[in-house]
C-alpha cells in the first residue's frame, strides 16, 4: 500500500504541471485575442506629428495671403483716391525699391517713387481702376507674388485718358509688415511694332472690335 502511495505521490505533480501549463496557454491566447490590430505607437505619433506641422504651415501660409491680400487692396483703394500716402504706405522705405512702369521707364527708391506720385496725384481727378484675374501666392515664409489685369480712366490736366495692362508685385515682409519691394506694369497689348515678328498675333483688339449686328 505504501509503494502504490508513493507512485501516487510522485504523479500528482505531473497533473499540476499540465494543468498550469494550458492556463498559461489560454491567458496568452487571450491576451494576443485581444491586442489592438493598429500601428505601433511610434507610428502613430509620428504620424500626429506630421499632421500637427503641415496643419500649422497651412495656417501659416492662409494667414500670409490674407496679409499680402490686404496690403494689395490698401495699394488699390490709394490709386483709386489718389491718396500718394496712402499708396507709397505699402512700399518699401528704401533705395533699393524699383518699379518697371507701364510706359517703359524705370523708377528707383521709394524717395522718386513718392515725388512722382505726388506729382501725378496733383493733377489727376475721377479715377476709377478696375482688378480682375488677381492672384496671390506666398512663397516660403517672407515672400508673396500678386498679379493682376486692370483697366483704369481719368482725367489728367482736364484731358480724359484710359489705359489697360497688367501688373505684377513682389512682397516682402519687413518686420511684421508686407512691403512691396517690386512692381512690374506692362500694357495687356503692346505696340506690335516694338514685339519680335515671331511674337506677333492677329487677335483683334477687344476694346476696338464692335460685336455684329443682330439679323
């Protein structure tokens, strides 16, 4: 009796062993059951990461065309009023300031830029200016393009006049304000006479040609 005691004995570990065994197995099978199937948590902060900066960039850059979108429609409404301070506030205090005119010449720094507007300004009534197809691009943090079409009449020395063209400005922030530290103006439709032949076209004027007669 003892010796079937001790065999006994000796087998009830044995069951122990193998009971603890498959619950081991079963809490693991469980837990892998229940892992979360998505990408590591590294990834996934890395990912928020990047969306937080494009998210801010974004921002930033709706916030720069806001502002240089701003500093175009002040230059605007100056012309419009003949308001030479109002007009030169946008510019660029500086010698460095150029400006391609519409009618070739080339004007340096803001001084002779100021000189010439007063003086035009002087002498010019009912001014009425016209933007369309206005474009705004900021590039990279300091710097924004506008362009533009636009027709615009008045009467200078009591003599009425018109013209259309097109204008390009390069901005530049200065601080915390957008300067315009280029303006580039150019007729829509230059004297053919001074375009290269092979620049040439024939389409008609649309400021001269007059729409057909109705049947």
């Amino acid at each position: 009796m003892r010796g079937n005691e001790g065999v006994k004995g000796k087998a009830a570990p044995a069951r122990t062993t193998a009971t603890t065994t498959a619950a081991t197995t079963s809490a693991t099978t469980q837990q892998d059951s229940t892992a979360p199937l998505g990408p590591p948590a590294t990834t996934t902060g890395t990912r928020t990461r990047r969306a937080a900066v494009q998210t801010r960039a974004q921002a930033a850059e709706a916030a720069a065309t806001k502002a240089v979108r701003a500093a175009f429609d002040t230059l605007i409404d100056g012309i419009r009023k003949a308001d030479a301070e109002a007009v030169m506030s946008i510019y660029w205090n500086s010698p460095q300031l150029i400006l391609f005119n519409n009618n070739g010449t080339v004007t340096k720094s803001w001084t002779q830029v100021r000189s010439n507007r007063e003086d035009l300004y002087a002498k010019v009534r009912d001014v009425k200016l016209d933007v369309r197809d206005v474009n705004v691009r900021v590039l990279g943090s300091g710097t924004g393009v506008v362009s533009c079409l636009w027709e615009q009449s008045q009467t200078h020395d009591g003599s009425s006049e018109r013209a259309t063209g097109r204008l390009t400005l390069v901005f530049q922030k200065v601080g915390t304000e957008w300067k315009a530290v280029h303006a580039h103006t150019s007729p829509d439709r230059p004297d053919p006479s001074r375009l290269l032949p092979s620049e040439r076209t024939n389409e008609p004027d649309p400021a001269t040609t007059k729409p057909p007669a109705k049947p």
